[in-house]
C-alpha cells in the first residue's frame, strides 16, 4: 500500500504553468531553520509540500511507503543546496511505527515547529464492496494517523510553547463524489479533527487548520482518472480555467505553517480554483 496523499509520481510538482509559477512567490522569513514533519512526502502533493519547506530554507523531515521516490526526492533537493530532509520508509497504518518515526525524529532533530498531515489515498470503491475489513483500512490510512501523528508530536511542540498542525482534507465529499464513499467519510472527518482539537492545542499556543484540495494533477490523478470527461468536469466546474498543481496546494501550507498565520486556527482553508 502506497501511503502518500494522491500521487505516486517522481516529481513534486507538474511543469504546467499557472499564475503563480509565472511570478515570484513569497518567502516566509519565520520559516528558515524551523523543522517540520511531513506525512506521506515521498511524493504527489506530499513532496511538493516537502520541497516548499526544503526551498524556505526549512529543516524537513517526513515519513513515505515510496522508498525509491523519497530517495530520489531527498537526493535532488540536497543536490540543489537545500538541507538534507531526514525520512523514514513508515506504513502509518502502523500507529506504534508512525508515532516511533516522530519520535525518533524529534531526538534526532530537536524540536518540530509544524507538522503536515498529507498522507492519505483515493482508491474508487463502491458501497456494497465496503467489508469491515476495508473499512478499517480505509479509516487507518486516512483518518487515524493524523490524530496519532498529532498525539506523538504534541510534547515537541508544547516545549517550544508554539506550533502549526496543517491536516490535508479534500473537496471530494463536499462535491458528493460517488466512486470513494470510505475516502469521503474520512475526509470529512479532517474537519472534526480539526475543529475538535484547536481549543485544546491552543491552550499552548499550537493552531491546527485544514487545507482541502480540490482536484490536483498529480501524476496518479493523470494517469489513472484524467480522461475526456474530466477535462470538461474540470471546464466547467472550477472557475479559473488553469489545471491545479501540488505546487499551488502547498503555498497554502506554508502560510498556514509560518509567522503570518499567528491568529488562523480551527479553519478550513480550500484551494480548488474556484470548484466547490
């Protein structure tokens, strides 16, 4: 199983151009030299989110089943001058190995200013297919590893008395797709996490926010969903007529993770071009 958050591809990002790849993009100063851990960062939105932080000049360090692409992620950002990202292979399905991987991350590190709940997966499934098997499995890879993710980093960030929890949610379930009923269930939980946790996480100065998606062009959205049909969904129902990349997902994470956002807590912060 391939836990990282809609893609499975090579690249962080897509090269199609948007707006904001065709100006300059802002530089968070509160960001250079702050460490934050990443949920499925091998690749798709995760590893554009990873190499943000890693351009900022962020200590990143993140978790991913995708060990060949992590290991092509971390070599080409360190070729490129940036810090080396510490990662970890790590099923998150796994609760005791996610929270050992934070942990281990933290002595290793020091500290986490912020951490990205991103990992997650989309597979189409129907209603009558759902087993209580599935359904478990579902709910692990896309629900319960961002409240234990939150639980093992808690202590980190409470020593530095401040921190930014960033759970990735989707669109999905609010545009009532049909094809991934568990996903949509989960998803929509994000905000419940979100919303459930801030008053307690804020009592140590620690914001939790959603930010969801709407339909980004991975290269496994691409490859395995991006037909005719979903062109013309995508002209008709987003109201800017470029293609959302990972990129663009992963400004908002930055925001969100950085100084400029001292007062954003318990929001839900949706970039989808315009859809829902």
């Amino acid at each position: 199983m391939d836990n990282s958050k809609d893609g499975i591809g090579k690249s962080p990002c897509n090269t199609e151009p948007t707006m904001s790849s065709t100006h300059s993009l802002a530089t968070f100063p509160s960001l250079r030299g702050q460490r934050v851990f990443v949920t499925g960062g091998g690749t798709g939105i995760g590893a554009a989110i990873v190499t943000a932080f890693a351009e900022q000049g962020a200590q990143v360090a993140f978790v991913d089943l995708a060990e060949a692409e992590s290991a092509a992620l971390a070599q080409s950002l360190t070729a490129n001058g940036y810090l080396a990202p510490w990662w970890r292979r790590c099923d998150v399905c796994d609760v005791a190995a996610l929270k050992e991987a934070i942990e281990t991350a933290v002595v290793e590190l020091g500290d986490f200013s912020s951490l990205v709940n991103n990992v997650a997966r989309d597979d189409r499934h129907t209603i009558e297919s759902v087993t209580p098997e599935y359904w478990d499995e579902r709910m692990a890879v896309n629900l319960r590893p961002a409240f234990f993710a939150i639980q093992a980093i808690l202590p980190s960030m409470r020593r530095r008395g401040a921190g930014s929890v960033i759970n990735m949610g989707s669109t999905g379930w609010q545009n009532k797709g049909s094809e991934y009923p568990c996903y949509a269930i989960a998803k929509s939980s994000v905000n419940g996490l979100t919303r459930g946790l801030a008053a307690s996480l804020g009592a140590h100065r620690i914001r939790v926010n959603t930010v969801s998606p709407g339909w980004v062009m991975t290269e496994r959205q691409i490859k395995l969903w991006l037909n005719a049909q979903g062109e013309e969904e995508i002209k008709r129902n987003q109201c800017l007529p470029d293609k959302l990349q990972p990129s663009d997902v992963a400004r908002m994470v930055l925001f969100l993770a950085s100084d400029d956002a001292a007062m954003c807590t318990a929001q839900e912060f949706i970039v989808d071009a315009g859809w829902t």
